[in-house]
C-alpha cells in the first residue's frame, strides 16, 4: 500500500467525488483501505479497479443496490443482471419519451387532454360565436367527461355535435351563458329554464338516446359533478341546470340523478 494513492487522488482518477467514493464505502461497495502509517487511508489498483467498476455500472443504470451483487456474480449471472438492467433501462427511455410527447402537446394546447374530435368542437363554438369564457367552461367539461365518464364520451360528443346543428339550441345556450349575469332569484332564470326544457322536448334527439347515454345513467356522481362544473362561480347556470332537469322529469324524461 506504500504505492497508493490518497481518496481524493482516488476520486479525481474515478471521476467522481470524494462524497460519492464515502458513499460507496457506507454502502458497502468498496472496501475501505487500511491507514498507512501517517494516518491516511491508502487506495491501491484493486481499490481504484473496484471504484471505477461501481462508478461505471451505477453510471449505466444500475441501481446501487444491485452494483454490488452484479459485480460478484459469476459470468451467466453478470450478463443476466446486465440484460435485466437494459430492459428496464429500456423501458425508462420509452416513458421519458412518451412524457416528452406529452408536453410537446401540451404546447401545442389542449391536445394533450382532448382527442381531435372534441377540439374541432371547441372551434365550431367559436366559430358560432359563442363568449371565449364559455368555450372554456366547455373545454373543462369534455376534459373532466373524458376522465370520468370515458366510455360515454363518445356519445356526448355526438349528443353535443347535434345541439350544435340546432339553431334554436345555440341560441338558448348563448341566453343562459349571458343570464349569468343575472341575479340566482331572477324570475327570467325560470322562464329561460322552461323555454330550454320546451325546446327539447319539441327536439328530442338534443336530449341523446338511451344508448347512448348508459354510461352516464350508471356513473351518476360522476354526471353530478360534470353538469354542475364551476357552480360555486356560477350560481344562476347551477340553478337554470338544475330547473331544466326539475322540467324534463316532469316531463317524463330520464335524466341521471342521485
């Protein structure tokens, strides 16, 4: 060990740091070297070989818990440690990629959360002249359907891409998004709700189809806090939703309800 060389010489050689070289010695990667006869610990070639091997696996990927074991293992035993550590190397890579896709979308704006179908929705909004407010409280409400409802998203798309079809509809949707500046005790939110629940029970086809609409019959919580999106901001569009479903079970319409 007269031939050695000090920690930091050692580290320097390895191209890591004095800390990491402790570190491999608390965990028991390395061998602490005995002290020469000044005191200092002494790091000869098996020591630095052994340094370079941790560094260079653990720069690899493998986890410091598995250095050591792969390291002491035999050849058949080494090379299956080494192709475990690739294939989860490997599936690291493809999550790092397809989180990178992600925020690439993100980017490019909502495309991240909604399909295609849903944004050219969005645009047709605009495009009918719907407020921006508006077509961002519906951007809200399709993400959060996606998310709880999935399998009836696809029918609340359709159910939306008819209403939008409908005239009569954009113009009744337009009156209750202006109607939220209105007071909640207003008697003109309850004449609105009943000229909405009249036009869909003159349209029945904007109120969607049984099929269609299963997946929300059986996800009713669900349904709850989709339909009543921003209410605590928004009291006269809670209590127009809530008046609109009062008039159409009284018609005789199934509407998902707790």
């Amino acid at each position: 060990m007269a031939y050695g060389v000090t920690i930091g010489q050692a580290a320097a050689f390895a191209g890591v740091t004095v800390k990491t070289v402790r570190h491999y010695h608390k965990l028991g990667l390395l061998d602490e070297p005995p002290r020469d006869g000044s005191g200092y610990r002494r790091y000869g070639s098996d020591e630095l070989l052994r340094l370079v091997q941790v560094r260079t696996l653990a720069a690899a990927g493998v986890p410091l818990a598995e250095v050591g074991v792969v390291l002491d293992a035999d050849v058949e035993r080494f090379g299956a440690a080494l192709a475990d550590v690739q294939r989860r190397l490997t599936e690291q890579i493809e999550e790092l990629i397809a989180r990178r896709e992600t925020l690439h979308q993100l980017a490019e704006g909502d495309r991240a959360l909604l399909p295609e179908r849903a944004l050219e929705l969005l645009h047709r909004m605009s495009a009918l002249g719907f407020e921006p407010d508006y077509v961002t409280t519906q951007r809200e409400a399709l993400v959060l359907s996606l998310a709880l409802v999935p399998e009836g998203f696809d029918g609340f798309l359709t159910l939306l891409e008819h209403r939008l079809d409908d005239p009569g509809y954009v113009d009744l949707a337009k009156r209750c998004w202006e109607a939220e500046n209105w007071q909640p005790d207003d008697p003109r939110v309850g004449e609105l709700a009943a000229a909405v629940a009249e036009h869909f029970l003159a349209n029945p086809t904007l109120l969607g189809n049984s099929g269609s609409l299963q997946a929300w019959f059986d996800s009713v919580p669900q349904h709850r806090v989709i339909n009543y999106h921003r209410q605590d901001r928004m009291p006269v569009s809670a209590r127009l939703t809530s008046l609109i479903e009062t008039k159409l079970r009284s018609a005789g319409v199934s509407v998902p309800h707790q």
